[in-house]
C-alpha cells in the first residue's frame, strides 16, 4: 500500500488473489468471498484498489469486500465480463468527493452529507461500468443528525448524473447495525447520501399511510399530485400502478420487447415502465391484446401483479398465507388466490376491517403502503 498525492493505492496480486480464494470458504450465498481491508491514509481521499484483471470476468464464481474509510463496496466476479483492456490491473476508485465540485444547487440540496464517486480505471483512463447482471453494493459510513434518527427512511441515495441532476436510488437505505448508509448499483458514478421530506397537506384522513406516503415519495417512487397535495382518496389507474412497481423494485428489461399492448402508445408517460412489466412477465393484458391502463385497479389485480413483480425481483419468498381468516375469502377470484396468500404471508396485505376487499378499488394512500411493504422486504 502506497499514499501518493492524496490517493492511495493497493495492489492484490494474482498469486495473492488465488492463495485468498483457496483458504476462502463460501459465504451464505453460497460463495466464497475475500476481504480486503484498505488502511486508513489521514491526507487520502482517493482510494485506488489495483486488481488482477481476469479476476472480474466472471471465469470464477466469488465475491470481494473492498473496505476502505470513504465506502465499502461488494463487487462479483462478473462485474466486467466483456472487458477488452488487455492490461494486467484494473482499479476500482473510491473517491470522496468535494461539494465545491458540484453545482450550487446540488450542494445546497446535499448540505453536509456524505459524496462518494465510485469508477472503474485502467492505466489512467476511466473505463465506464454498466453491468445489469452484476450488482455491486455499496455502504458509506454514516452518522445520522437527531431529526434524520427519528426518521431513518427519509435518509436516500442519489445518483448525480453527468450532467448535475439527482435521481434517486429506490432501494438506498440508513442500516442502523452498520451505520451505514447501503444501496445496490448496477453501474459506477457519483452517488450522495440526502435527507428528504415532502410535506403534503392533505393526509389528515390518512395517518396509518402518511410513512409510507413520505418514505416513497422522498424516492420519487410515487409523486404528488400538486405543490401540496397527495390525494390519498383517489383512485389508482393499471398503467400507473404498474409503472409504480416497475420503480420501486427498479426492474430492468432488455428494451428490446417486441410489440406492446394495442391500447398503449409509445408517447405514453408509463411506456418505458410498461415494456418492462411486459418483457418480465408482469404485466400480460386481456385476451384482446389490451392492457386497459386509464381502468381503474382492484385489489386483487395489484395483488396478481406485486407477486409477479416480486418473483422476479428476486426477493426470496413463498406462498402460505391463510386466506380464512379474511370474512370474504369466498369472493376472491381464483387467478388472484395464491398472489393473495403470498401477500398476507409477508405482511404486504392486511385487509380492511378483516376483510380483503377484493374488488374494491386501490386507492393512491393504499398503493403507497403496499409499495412501501414489498420496499421492507
């Protein structure tokens, strides 16, 4: 390890690399993984961990631990699988980056928090990493302030594109355990830790939804209706629906579906997400080819749709919910049964007044605490 002009630099050998991965035993994921632990340089905010090139194209299946003061971060083995750099080292940089450096806006959005940049180099030239196949997760050491504490899910991840716009990163959390602020990404690039809270002026009506209102709309999963307004009574469209799962769960398509549903255009506001939910399996319409998206949506279609959303996000869960504890178990349609069950097996449904309201319209309040449940998962 060498300290060079504020940058620190750790190179791991292939003969060091493959002595790790011997004595290594896999992981609860089934995976070995190895540890390495970057000391601490007082005059260093750059980190640069120098790693054998052909350990990250994916010929074997493990995992590294890069610990260092600025994040830790869990990068696979098939993070670069298509590499064409024929150079022996590749870096992976983690940066601490400095408010002066980002435009007045952002700095007076992000205030004091934490900014990292994270980029994969070779020799020394940034290679630009986008990998759906191979999340890396991040964790950025982090002390709440007093407010941030007495709302923890208010604190979010940004990702600061090139050109200085913020775009949250839904599944961004606080780990109170860790003290640590952790995300997944599937590409490198400036991330930041934020506090947001929207305030909205008409959820008095509503208070057993108002957190999960606040912590999905602090995401941008789920948006307001005017400057003030939420309007938890109304009710929620199929499209939209759709488009709010697609977010939350950050669902990814190839974009390459073939054709979509006769009653959707391609200048639609929820296409993109659409084309997703289509190409996963989401969302698959009526038997003419349509999708209905302005209709309305029952509480049994959401629930048939956030069980396939759910299966292929690949959150680990089963069915066995007991649906006979719910007065109307009777008038639940057969398609939606097992989507039902899976869902009150997990505390994602609950019922209204022990009842499951199967053809009742999903209301926006509702839609957000469901969102909000399947986030907690």
């Amino acid at each position: 390890m060498k300290s060079d002009n504020g940058r620190a630099i750790g190179t791991i050998s292939s003969d060091n690399l493959k002595k790790a991965l011997e004595l290594a035993t896999p992981a609860v994921n089934g995976k070995k993984q190895i540890v390495i632990e970057v000391p601490k340089y007082t005059d260093a905010n750059v980190y640069d961990i120098q790693l054998p090139t052909q350990s990250l194209i994916g010929k074997e299946n493990f995992e590294l631990l890069l610990k260092t003061e600025n994040a830790t971060i869990q990068i696979p083995s098939n993070m670069l699988p298509d590499l064409t750099d024929h150079a022996e080292q590749v870096s992976i940089r983690i940066s601490k980056v400095s408010a002066d450096s980002l435009s007045a806006a952002t700095r007076n959005l992000i205030g004091n928090h934490p900014v990292i940049d994270l980029s994969v180099v070779s020799g020394d030239k940034v290679i630009p990493w986008n990998n759906p196949n191979a999340p890396v997760t991040v964790s950025i050491p982090y002390r709440p302030t007093a407010e941030e504490l007495s709302n923890p899910d208010l604190i979010v991840v940004w990702y600061i594109d090139d050109k200085g716009n913020v775009v949250p990163v839904p599944n961004g959390r606080y780990d109170a355990a860790t003290q640590t602020i952790v995300f997944q990404t599937t590409h490198f690039s400036i991330y930041a830790v934020t506090f947001v809270k929207k305030n909205f002026g008409d959820l008095q009506s509503v208070f057993w939804a108002k957190k999960a209102i606040d912590v999905m709309a602090a995401r941008d999963v789920i948006q307001r209706t005017s400057m003030n307004s939420f309007s938890p009574a109304d009710s929620i469209k199929r499209a939209d629906f759709i488009a709010l799962l697609v977010r939350a769960l950050e669902l990814k398509g190839t974009g390459k579906s073939a054709a979509l549903f006769s009653d959707v255009q391609k200048t639609d506001y929820y296409y993109d997400e659409l084309v997703t939910a289509k190409e996963l399996g989401i969302a698959t319409g009526y038997e003419n080819d349509t999708f209905r998206p302005h209709s309305d949506i029952s509480r049994q279609d959401m629930m048939v749709l956030t069980a396939r959303a759910l299966a292929v996000s690949g959150k680990q869960i089963k069915a066995s919910g007991a649906l006979n504890a719910y007065l109307d178990e009777a008038s639940i349609s057969s398609y939606a049964k097992d989507s039902a069950s899976l869902l009150i097996n997990f505390g994602v449904v609950t019922g209204k007044n022990a009842r499951i309201a199967p053809n009742d319209t999903l209301t926006r309040a509702e839609a957000a605490v469901i969102l909000y449940r399947i986030w907690k998962l």
